[in-house]
C-alpha cells in the first residue's frame, strides 16, 4: 500500500523534528529509537570519508563515543515528492570511549529523507567537515 506523505510545510516540520528527535537519540544513546529513524537501507557516510550501511552504522556508527554535543543550524528541508532533502551545518562533540581524546567536527551536512509506510525515515547521511580536531 503506498501512502502519500503530508503536504510539504507539514512535512517539513515533521522533518525538523525527527532531525531533533536523531540527534537527541544519539547523545542519549538510544539505538531502539536510531532504528526507527534511520532507514534499513541506510547510506551514512562520515567525516573521514568511511561508509555504513544500517547494519554497520549500529556496529561502529555512535557504539564508540559518547556524544556530549550536536548542534544543527541553517537547516533547508526540500520536500520531492515522497523524498526530502535536508542540509545545513551541524558541531558535533564526542568523547571517545577508549579514552583517546575527545572529537570536536564542525560541518556541512546533507541528509536524504523518504516517506514509506506513511513514516519519514532517514535514508543517506553525508557529512563535510569544515573544522576537525580530537584533542
């Protein structure tokens, strides 16, 4: 059965929660609640250029460092249909859980969302940094 996702100024708000909903998921550590967000074919692609799919996102993706900050701003959500895209910038602060220093990564971001089952689920991740630091 194919839905239609809700009308693109309603969707885009929906959006910006979910965003807020990820990010607050992320620094709580809630992995149930990443699931349900992120697409199970999920393309992430992080800061120092390696790729996960779902499956290895939840394997390495968050599992080791503990984030203390994720800061979005100037986010633009583009609603296309039954997909939508996200950008804006994002300063996200970690500390690694092996003790080697804390992760500090100011940058640009672009996110793909698409509607299925009448949910909006996150389906591509890609992240430039502008500034980048472990101290």
């Amino acid at each position: 059965m194919t839905t239609t996702p809700t009308a693109a100024p309603d969707a885009e708000a929906l959006l910006l929660d979910l965003e807020a909903q990820r990010c607050d998921a992320m620094k709580r550590g809630d992995f149930a609640r990443l699931r349900e967000i992120l697409h199970p074919s999920l393309t992430h692609v992080h800061a120092k250029g390696q790729v996960d799919d779902y499956d290895s996102y939840f394997r390495s993706g968050g599992t080791h460092v503990e984030y203390r900050q994720i800061d979005r701003s100037d986010l633009k959500v583009r609603v296309l249909g039954t997909s939508a895209l996200m950008t804006g910038r994002q300063l996200l602060v970690a500390v690694r859980k092996n003790g080697s220093g804390t992760v500090r990564i100011d940058s640009r971001i672009m996110q793909v969302w698409t509607h299925e089952e009448g949910r909006w689920r996150q389906l591509a991740f890609q992240t430039t940094p502008l500034e980048m630091s472990v101290t």
